[in-house]
C-alpha cells in the first residue's frame, strides 16, 4: 500500500534524498522546509522527475512553536492519516544561538519542535504508523536546565545534548503510548554523512547520503522495524544498540518530558 510519508527539512541533505526515494516507490510525500522559495525549488525539480501527483509541500519555521502548531493544523486540514513522519530537520552551527521565543535554537529545532509535531499529529498517527527520529552518535547528558532558555553551550555539546533529549523523548512516548500509538523510533543514519550541515560544520564532503536513505527506507517501511517502537538503531554499527545510558533510564526520560510539557504549555 502507498504510505503518506511527511519529511521536516526535505529540501536539501539527507531529506531531500529520502523523499525522492519514497515519491520513486509511489508514496505520496508531504516536503517541508523553512523557505518558501526554497521548498518551492524543490517541488518543482522533483515534480519535474517524477509528476506532480504524489508531492505536497508545507513551508514552517521550526523555531517558532506556533509555526509548528499552525504546520500540523494544516496537514490535519488535508490529511485524515500520516503513515510515516521523519522528523529529520536539524541545526548544528548556527548564526544566532537564540530562537524569538528566548530558547536555544538547537534545543528548539532538534529536541523540542519534533516532540510537538509529533504530539499535535497524533490524531492521524494510528497503530500501525512510524515516527523515525533523527537521532546520532553524538549523545550527551541533558542539562535540564539548559532546554528552556537561551544559553551559549558549544556548538558540539548543544547538538549532542539535544540529539539525546530527542532520544529520551522517543523512548519515554514509545512507552507511554504502548501498543495503542505509532511506533516511535530513534535512529542514527550513520554519522558524518555528506549534508550541508556536516559540510558547514566541519569542512567536509561527509560519506555518500545513500547510507543514511536506506537505513530511513527500512526504518519506515520494512518488517524490520515493525516492533522497534522504543529502541534505537545506530546505523553506524548497523544493528540496534543502546543509546546513551540516561536514555535508558525512565526517570531521566519522565524528567525530560515534562520540561518539554513545561516549555509548551
């Protein structure tokens, strides 16, 4: 069956390369990216390759909650169901560290704005749905009090940090949803792959975005992952693995959340 697969930052990098995967195999895809003009490039150079049947596009600023909020509102107007959503967009090197709402743009971007996507999304997540969370290797321990409010942590440890809460937040939403909710799974596509931010971050061409599709392919389609809700898969190791070990911790995972609940109330 064609699935309806939503990709955040699908205009370049890896999502890019995924949603033109998917649109090759028949799914209809829903591209977002930050730019109107953009995500409009995109539509019309993958629509151009492969029809314009199976494409939609969303424009959103991620850093702004109510942007998201006003995302998944739209998507609910047209859509009954989301099969697949891959929260892939991301920040590493930023030129301004602080979102309009006064928080770390990477925490915003990378741990807090997915947690909401999925959250408001969840009335057309059924059962037999997927979340695929862009997780990595680059896992550090949340400083809970850095998530809410602006900071100046390094570029390296602000990105870890958030890529753990991400991490914590899939696992702790995977439990408390149980059998009744999408499966939510963490993964990391494989580390230092050739995206622009892998590129602007440390000058180089990264490994071939191929190995990260694939993996997202199987992630959201195969049997594979039919049972992984909760678990996550390091792509850099090529099997499930134990992510950080406060992600194994339910506590640390409950503690997370609820500032996530904090911030968005």
């Amino acid at each position: 069956m064609n699935k309806i697969i939503l990709i955040t930052g699908s205009t370049d990098g890896i999502g890019k390369a995924t949603a033109k995967a998917f649109i090759k195999l028949g799914h209809r895809v829903l591209l977002h990216g930050r730019s109107v003009e953009k995500l409009a490039n995109v539509k019309e150079e993958l629509s151009s390759e492969f029809g314009e049947a199976n494409i939609e596009a969303f424009a959103a600023d991620l850093s702004d909650f109510n942007k998201v909020r006003a995302l998944a509102e739209q998507i609910a107007g047209e859509h009954q169901r989301i099969d697949v959503l891959i929260n892939n967009a991301g920040v590493y090197k930023v030129a301004n560290k602080t979102a309009d709402n006064g928080i770390d743009v990477r925490f915003v971007v990378n741990t807090i704005s997915p947690y909401l996507l999925t959250l408001s999304l969840m009335p057309l997540l059924g059962r037999d749905a997927r979340v695929i969370n862009l997780s990595s290797a680059a896992q550090a321990p949340v400083d809970i009090s850095a998530l809410g409010k602006a900071n100046y942590l390094t570029d390296d440890l602000a990105y870890a940090q958030s890529k753990l809460a991400l991490t914590m937040w899939s696992r702790h939403m995977a439990e408390t949803q149980g059998a009744e909710g999408p499966a939510i799974i963490a993964v990391n596509p494989a580390s230092f792959l050739g995206s622009n931010m892998v590129k602007e971050a440390y000058g180089m061409e990264g490994k071939d975005l191929q190995i990260g599709v694939d993996v997202l392919s199987r992630a959201a389609l195969s049997d594979e992952f039919s049972d992984a809700s909760g678990l996550y898969f390091d792509n850099d190791k090529g099997v499930f693995s134990q992510p950080h070990s406060d992600a194994l911790n339910s506590n640390k995972n409950r503690n997370v959340v609820n500032k996530l609940d904090e911030i968005l109330a």
